[in-house]
C-alpha cells in the first residue's frame, strides 16, 4: 500500500509547489481545502481533496483516521493576495486563531490518526532586535507588542504544540514569501525566501530532521538557515527542474 501525506493547505502559494514534489517521490497525497472549486483543482493535480474546515474538529479527526497519514504538512494560513494593506489587520486575527485552534485540531486529529511526524509553517520575521543573523534560539516580539503581539502568541501556541505532540514535530519558520502565487516577484524584505525553497524545506523535512523550529529563508544577514541547511541539506537557490 502506498504510503500517505495528508497535505492540510493544499491549495494555497506552497501547497501548489509542495505537492507535487510529493508525488514525484511516490507519496499518495490527501490535500484540504474549505472549497469544492478548489477541490477540482487539486483532483487535477493529482491530489485526492479533503474537503474539510480546520475549525471542524470532528470532521477533520473523522478525515485523518479514515486516511491515516504517516506524515502531516500544516500549510494553513488564512493572508490577502499580495498581502494587502486593507486587509492585512483582520487578516492578521484570523492567522493567530488558525495558528492557536487550528493547529490544536490538526495536532489532534494527527495523533489519533497514527501520524509519526508532523510539519508545520511558522514565520521568520518577528524575531526582536538584537543581533543578526538571527538563530532559532533568539526571543522573538513580546506579546505586547502594538501590531504583532497576537501574531506572535499565534506562532508561540503553534510551534510549542507541534513540538511538544507525541510524534516528531517540526518547524518550519519561513521567511516571507515571493514567487507564484504570492503577488511578489522579488524579495520584499531581508529573510525573504521563494516559495518553491520553501516548499521543497517541507518535502525534505518529510524524511529528514528532527523534532524542533528550523528558520528557512535565504541568507542575506538578515536570519540564519544553517540549522535546516544542515539537517534537511537544503538550498535557497533551489527551484524546480535543478538538482537534489
């Protein structure tokens, strides 16, 4: 029987470059996503849909036994195209509650389900100041703080229950996104990183790694990727068609 990934996020910037990396590697892929329009798009492609709401406790525990993943892939975030200004504030709110409760039923269902690893999206870019580049270990934003205080609770309940899950949880701090489907061309601040990086560090944490957070973003002084470079033996500069 083919072994399976359930891919929670499939639709979205790396959930489109991440699966069918997957795939090529033989993993048969469960993709989610809230909308059936979306979910043809993902049968296309080669990914069984999941049609399914995080905030749905019950229907995503009942999904994930049915399936029983040897692996997760949180890719769940709910950010405005381009990030859009308009609409970046309540934006905001809705990722913090989808990194908190979201997480909490995927994490669950997870567990129940048999997973043995877990791998989740976190961000880079609410390290506080001090020195660069910065590492995993350095403080991040308080809580307090005026713009991103509830992001930054969001990211804290997010990685403390990926990493704290009986199963291998991981990490995975990306920097900000530009690529396809992103609304971006280029890098838009330092600790930038392309989606197709990014979403190959999440097809290489699949086999390789540890328990724990893992910056991944390019290095340009801004953050420090060494610790995934040197587990998963991931490169920045990667994008589809070279090699590794």
């Amino acid at each position: 029987m083919t072994a399976c990934i359930f891919l929670a996020g499939a639709s979205g910037a790396i959930g489109r470059r991440l699966a069918p990396l997957l795939l090529e590697n033989g993993w048969r892929v469960f993709g989610s996503t809230r909308s059936a329009d979306k979910a043809a798009e993902l049968k296309k492609a080669g990914v069984e849909p999941v049609v399914v709401d995080v905030f749905d406790a019950d229907a995503l525990r009942n999904h994930l036994y049915e399936i029983r993943p040897e692996v997760v892939i949180h890719q769940l975030t709910d950010l405005p195209y381009a990030l859009e200004a308009g609409q970046l504030t309540a934006a905001l709110a809705r990722n913090a509650r989808l990194r908190d409760v979201g997480t909490r039923n995927l994490v669950a269902a997870a567990v129940h389900a048999g997973a043995r690893r877990l791998i989740a999206q976190s961000i880079s870019f609410i390290y506080d100041e001090g020195a660069t580049p910065h590492k995993e270990t350095d403080p991040l934003l308080p809580v307090t703080h005026p713009v991103y205080g509830e992001t930054v609770e969001g990211v804290l309940s997010l990685e403390r229950q990926v990493t704290e899950a009986p199963l291998a949880g991981l990490v995975l701090r990306y920097g900000l996104f530009y690529g396809p489907g992103t609304g971006f061309d280029a890098p838009i601040a330092p600790g930038s990183v392309h989606v197709d990086a990014a979403a190959k560090a999440a097809e290489l944490a699949v086999t390789r790694g540890e328990r724990g957070v893992y910056n991944v973003t390019e290095s340009d002084g801004a953050t420090s990727s060494d610790k995934a470079i040197k587990a998963f033996g991931w490169d920045s500069r990667w994008r589809p068609g070279t090699a590794g």
